[in-house]
C-alpha cells in the first residue's frame, strides 16, 4: 500500500499544550509544562495554555445569538487551529471534566469549521487522590471524540501529585517519568504520521451538527 502524503506544513510538529485549571497553584499546569518541556525535547514546537488564558462567561444560547462567540473561545479556536496535536492536563472534579473545560470546550465547539475535528489529542490528569484523576479523563474523551477528535489510546495520570513533582518540575518517581515520556513520544510519532500522511482515513464520523445537506454518503473525508 502506498501512503498518501498531505500538504502539511514543512516545518517542526506544533503542539498545544493545554493546563485546564483556573488554580493558581495547579498540579495540571505544573504537568502541562512538564509535557511541553518534553515535546520541545523532542523538537516540537510547543505552545503552552492555561485555562486562565481563555477567559469566557457559561455558555448561553442567547448571548452567542446577540453577541457570538466571545474572544476567549476564538483565541483558543485559533491556538487549536495552529497545532497538529494537542495535549490537555484536566483535573477531575467528581469522577468526571472540570465544568470550565466543558464550557470551553463547548463555546470552541460553536465556530465553524468546527476545530477538534480531525485533531489528534492526548489525554493527562494530575489529582492528589489514588487514581490520578483518571476517571476525568474518560469522561473527556466523550466530547472530544463527539467532535471528531482523534483520542489517543493512552492516557496518563498522576495520582498523589501534591507529592508527585520535583522542584526541578520533573516527576519524583523515575520509573513514572520514563513512562510519561515514552507516551509522548509515541504520541509526537502518530502525530507526525498523520500529519505528513494521512494514516487514518475517516468515510464517516458522527458529530451530528456538522450540517450538510449532501447525502449521508457524500459526507467523506478526503
Ligand atoms: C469540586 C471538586 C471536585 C473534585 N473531585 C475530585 C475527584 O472526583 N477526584 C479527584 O481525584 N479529585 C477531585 N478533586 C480534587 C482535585 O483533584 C484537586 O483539587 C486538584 O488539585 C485539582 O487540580 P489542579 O491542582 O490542577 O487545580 C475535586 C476538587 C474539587 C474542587
């Protein structure tokens, strides 16, 4: 089989790097700058957020009638749309996603074309609990992939984090780093595969606002 290659831009792999907590103090963050420094170790260009950086009321079907959407969702459609992957360290507030990431995730949801699709993403979670805030992350693969994002398999969480962290910003347990590090590697390597050449061809998906009125059948994806 011969690989088809796309018009990816030339230059290094982009990746947005995506710290969902308003706290000051955030173990997500403190993850998220330890993923960034991992990617640019890898010769990615690295672009790293916080949630504070996006500012953005609830969502209200009434105020993007009147107004649209409001600057912080289009500044972060527009850090999505520049990246070929994107990373987001979310905690989990009750076994599930932080409401100020799925308000985020809804207002971005609203611009068109719609910018998740086709993304390839990774998933991490910090948590001072046992399970790392792993049960947030499941959670967060429904909207995502709803919108045509590519969930990358693994995901990895860090339970204890209030412990967990060096104060150079690495991982206090060396065998976790190791493992952290090699998910994004591999994470970096499908990414550049699927940017330089199409490695997974989608005929369909089901993300039902995507309103076409070409048949069902002619809603292909190149
Ligand atoms: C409303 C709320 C719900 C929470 N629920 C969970 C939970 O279900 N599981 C968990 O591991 N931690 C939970 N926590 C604790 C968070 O993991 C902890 O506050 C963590 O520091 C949040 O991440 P951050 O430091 O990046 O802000 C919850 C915290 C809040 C405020």
């Amino acid at each position: 089989m011969t690989a088809m290659t796309t018009d990816a831009h030339p230059g290094p792999l982009r990746v947005l790097v995506f710290g969902a907590s308003l706290r000051t103090d955030s173990v997500n963050a403190r993850l998220a700058s330890l993923v960034a420094r991992l990617f640019a170790e890898a010769d990615a260009e690295t672009d790293l957020a916080g949630m504070g950086d996006f500012e953005m009321p609830l969502y209200n079907g009434d105020v993007e009638l009147d107004q649209g959407l409001p600057q912080g969702a289009l500044e972060l459609r527009d850090r999505i749309e520049r990246c070929d992957g994107f990373v987001i360290s979310s905690p989990e507030y009750n076994a599930s996603v932080p409401g100020v990431l799925k308000n985020a995730i809804d207002w971005v949801s609203r611009v068109r074309p719609q910018p998740f699709k086709d993304k390839n993403a990774m998933l991490v979670s910090a948590s001072p609990s046992l399970v790392g805030g792993n049960r947030g992350l499941w959670a967060l693969r429904v909207p995502l992939e709803h919108l045509g994002t590519r969930v990358y398999p693994d995901m990895f969480s860090l339970a204890n984090a209030y412990q967990g962290f060096t104060d150079g910003g690495h991982l206090s347990d060396a065998v976790l780093q190791q493992r952290l590090s090699e998910t994004v590697t591999s994470f970096l390597r499908l990414v550049e595969a699927d940017v330089r050449y199409v490695v997974l061809q989608r005929r369909w998906y089901e993300f039902l606002a995507d309103c076409t009125d070409a048949p069902i059948t002619q809603r292909a994806q190149d």
